[in-house]
C-alpha cells in the first residue's frame, strides 16, 4: 500500500507510515514553513505522536516563527493544534509570542 500525501492524512496507520520519511525531510530542512503546518495538523488528525520527530519538527517551527515566514493565523492556528496534541515546547510557544508580538506592533 503506498504511503498518502501529508495532506491527504487521517489515520495513526498513515502517520506512521509518513513519520520516518517526514523525520529524515525534517533533518534535513527540506520541508518549507507552511508544510510544517500541514505536517502539525497531519499529527493531529491523525492522533500521532513521537517524541523525536516531535522534538526536530519543534526547532523547525521555531526557526519559521524567527524568521517571519508564517502569518499570525498560521502562527496562531499551529500553536492551537500543538495544544490539541498536548505537545509543548517552551522554546517553540516562545518564539511564536515573539513572532505574534511583532505582528501586533504593525497594528494601526
């Protein structure tokens, strides 16, 4: 059976299947900011977690909040379903705040 796109994600099964291949994309920062999002909603559709590929994706996503290249509800929308996973990363909810407060600051 061949493994389904990360978008197309809706079961443990599946998840698992994609997580080895995800990790290995992940060390190697081949995954752009928005597929970092597709991949934290893929985890929580599909109910999965693993504490590695966690702990990779989790620095990934906080080099895209530094360096801006998420919006503020794709920030906010990520920071949301990481709560869902009940997957928190200090560092990670940091850099977010960071990031959104620096979006506030444009605020008319």
């Amino acid at each position: 059976e061949k493994p389904v796109r990360l978008e197309e994600v809706q079961s443990l099964g599946q998840m698992a299947k994609l997580a080895p291949s995800l990790q290995k994309r992940l060390k190697r920062g081949d995954l752009r900011a928005k597929e970092l999002c597709e991949v934290v909603a893929a985890l929580v559709r599909s109910k999965f977690f693993d504490g590695d590929l966690f702990e990779i994706l989790a620095n990934e996503l906080r080099r895209a909040f530094n360096r801006r290249s998420l919006g503020p509800s794709e920030i906010i929308t990520t920071i949301a379903q990481l709560g869902d996973l009940n997957a928190y990363n200090q560092r990670v909810f940091e850099a977010a705040c960071d990031a959104l407060g620096r979006e506030l600051s444009r605020l008319p």
